[in-house]
C-alpha cells in the first residue's frame, strides 16, 4: 500500500486537483481507506443501536427493572464522553493507523464481553468498555478523514464514512434481529467481535502510516493543551454547534418509537419499517450531501439542510394518531435531514483545527457530543409526561425545543471557519 506521503500527493498536495484540473472525485487509493473507516464506523454504531430493541429480552432474562436497562445506555454514553476527553491529551502523540486498529480490537473485546455476560454487572462492564472505545474510535475515524481528504472531498469523504448510519439501519440490525429470532440475544454481539477481528486484519494491509501529523507535534502539559484546544474561539465556535445539533437530535430522538406506539398507534411490528426507511433514505442523502457541501459549500449546505430539518421535527413532535403509512414517511424524512446534516456540519468542524491538534481536538468533540446528548435526554425525559390514558404528553414542547438549538446551530455554523481562512 502506499505511504502517507503518496496519499497525500494524489490529496491535498497535487497542484492539478488543487487548480481544478483534475475532477473532485475520490481517487482510487483513497476508496479502500475509506471504506475501512466506514467498516469501523458500523462496527460501533451497530454495537450500539442492538442495545435497543433488546431492552425486553435483558429486563425478562436478567430480571432487572427499566431504569437498570437505561443505565446501561447512559453509561455507554458517559464513558465515550470520559474516555475521549482523557484520550485527547495522547492521541495525537501516534501514528494514527495504529491507534486505530488498537481501538478496534478493543471495540471487539467490548462486544465478546457482552456476549459473554451472565449477569447484569458483567453486561455493565461490556457497556462502559464499549462506549469507552467507541468515544474514541469516532474521534480518530474523523482525524484520519480530515487528515487524508483535501478540503474540497472532505464533504464526500464524511458523507461515505457516516453512510455507516444507514447501513446499520438498513443492513445491520435486520441481520441483527434475524440472529436473535434464530438462535439468542448474544448471537450479534458474537458476529461484531468475528467482524472486527477481520477489519484489524484488512486495517493492517490497507491503511497507509498516518503520521504525517506528528512532524508538528508539539508535547505539551494537559493544562497547556486545554488552553490550546479551548482558548480558541473558532474551536469554541465548533463545539457549541455540534453541542446544539447533538441537543436538537437527541431530546426527539429517544422517544420515537414510544410515541409512535403510544401516542399515533403504529403496530410495534411496523416499528422496524422507520429504521429501514429512514435508514436508506439516510444513505443517499449523506452522498448527495457530501457533494453538495463541496460543490456549493460546506456552511450553505449545512445552512439549507439544518433549516429544512425544522419541519420534520415540528411535525413529528406534534403528529396525531395517522396511518402507518403517513407516520413512516415523516420518520423517514426527519431522520434523513436530521442524520444528514451532521455531514456539512462535520465536514466543517474538522477543517476548523490545525492537523496537528485534530485528533485531540476531535477527541473534545466526542465528550461535547456524548454529554450535549446526555442532557438532551434528560431534559425531554423531564419535560415530558404521561396522561391518565396512558399516552405521552409534552412531546410537542421537546419538538419546540429541539427546533430552537437547530435555529442557534445554524447561527453558530456562521462563526465557524477553516483554520486556514
């Protein structure tokens, strides 16, 4: 495979594709890379959403109560925030290729834990070892991109990377759910741990040296990198606009499929129709996207896509009893402008840091994200209610809610700019 420096010449240092000669298309040795990236990227999101059409089956096998089982999501997602906040102190200190592949065969270590639990404390322990590892398998996935993809593909790059999303929606967790009906609940996490066993051996064959961005690294004291990470404003800037799209994402998001049963009467079998849908729909939507925000962009097509967003938030937060039909349509289109405005917005963030601090930088950014939807959840979870029917209320206030942090995003996403503007 080539090195970084072959990489980076058919990227960001050829004169021809900086001038325009050559077309903006993702080069032929870029591909392989990304779909590694893309691969590591479903190992982790796939790890987690599994975790939630199983809730029944964990709380009737294990016998443990409701708020035992959101336990185990809060801390999956308070250890990715500790985890990547710590790991942004050392992350830019190694060759980027190795830190990866270390990262991955912790992630497979985390998902042999879990199928191997027998009791509540063991499947904790694989949650909190899983978030831990996925925190900071997101930050270095969006390091390398940024680090191997010139500025004018990135929003491709990223759109092909997060298509992971729509592949766990569409692909993974039918396949998923096919291996729970047919064998058991552990049959899943078995196969992410057999697949990541195989991603770190193509990882290893595929992915160039990347450590073009230790020729300006720098040792510094934590103290002295906070300073240096958050005594920048345009870094500031960054993290409040992931924060608030994190916040409008997920005060809607973890409620849906109640609502949908409760509240607008949709089959619990039908259930499984919003994520296929919304999913696939999410797929071509981020490649159209990522394409868009290069052609026209990254700030514009955030700006477009983050305001049409709006809608589908309202109408869902606000929606009454309908056919299935109606209800998958609004789903499907909240979560193709919800899930693909994360791709301008990424691509923006990631240009707004030096390389040499990206991989901590970006680190930050995933302990911003986890904790932005920590309190999303808690907040919609507080402000909502139930009725003496048994039906949710207040949900049209989180919409309200959620549609004024993507009103502010936008905003913010005016503020931000590439660190070489």
């Amino acid at each position: 495979m080539n090195s970084t420096e072959d990489i980076l010449q058919a990227g960001s240092s050829s004169d021809l594709i900086e001038c325009g000669v050559v077309p903006h298309q993702v080069p032929l040795q870029e591909r392989p890379i990304l779909t590694v990236l893309a691969s590591v990227h479903f190992i982790h999101i796939m790890d987690f959403m599994m975790m939630l059409p199983l809730g029944p089956q964990f709380m009737k096998l294990f016998d443990f109560t409701p708020q035992q089982f959101g336990m185990l999501i809060s801390a999956y997602a308070f250890s990715a925030g500790v985890c990547s906040f710590f790991a942004s102190f050392v992350i830019d200190r190694f060759d980027r290729k190795y830190v990866l592949i270390f990262l991955c065969a912790g992630m497979g270590i985390a998902t042999l834990i879990c199928a191997l639990a027998t009791d509540y404390t063991t499947l904790l322990l694989g949650r909190i070892v899983a978030g831990g590892f996925s925190g900071m398998l997101s930050a270095i996935i969006f390091a390398v991109v940024a680090d191997i993809i010139p500025e004018h593909r990135r929003g491709v790059a990223t759109g092909t990377v997060m298509s992971a999303f729509s592949m766990v929606a569409v692909v993974g967790m039918p396949v998923g759910m096919l291996l729970v009906n047919l064998i058991d609940w552990r049959a899943p996490f078995f196969l992410l741990t057999a697949v990541s066993s195989l991603i770190i051996f193509v990882a290893l064959r595929i992915l160039p040296s990347l450590c073009g961005h230790l020729i300006h690294y720098q040792e510094r004291h934590p103290f002295r990198q906070l300073r240096t990470i958050f005594w920048v404003r345009n870094h500031l800037y960054a993290f409040a606009l992931i924060a608030m799209l994190m916040f409008a994402g997920f005060s809607v998001s973890p409620f849906i499929s109640t609502y949908m049963v409760i509240n607008v009467g949709m089959a619990e079998i039908d259930l499984p129709y919003l994520y296929f849908f919304g999913g696939l729909a999410t797929f071509f939507a981020a490649r159209l996207l990522g394409k868009l925000a290069d052609l026209h962009g990254k700030r514009k097509i955030f700006g477009v896509t983050a305001a049409l967003s709006v809608f589908p938030i309202l109408l869902l937060t606000h929606l009454s009893p309908v056919p299935t039909v109606f209800a998958v349509g609004i789903t499907t289109l909240f979560m193709m402008l919800v899930s693909g405005r994360f791709v301008p917005a990424m691509a923006l963030v990631t240009a707004s840091v030096t390389p040499r601090l990206r991989g901590s930088f970006l680190s930050f950014n995933i302990s911003v994200q986890q904790l932005s939807a920590g309190l999303a959840s808690l907040l919609a979870g507080s402000i909502m209610g139930i009725s003496a029917n048994g039906a949710l209320t207040h949900y049209d206030s989180v919409g309200v809610i959620a549609a004024i942090a993507t009103i502010l995003s936008i905003l913010l996403a005016v503020k931000v700019n590439s660190y070489q503007e």
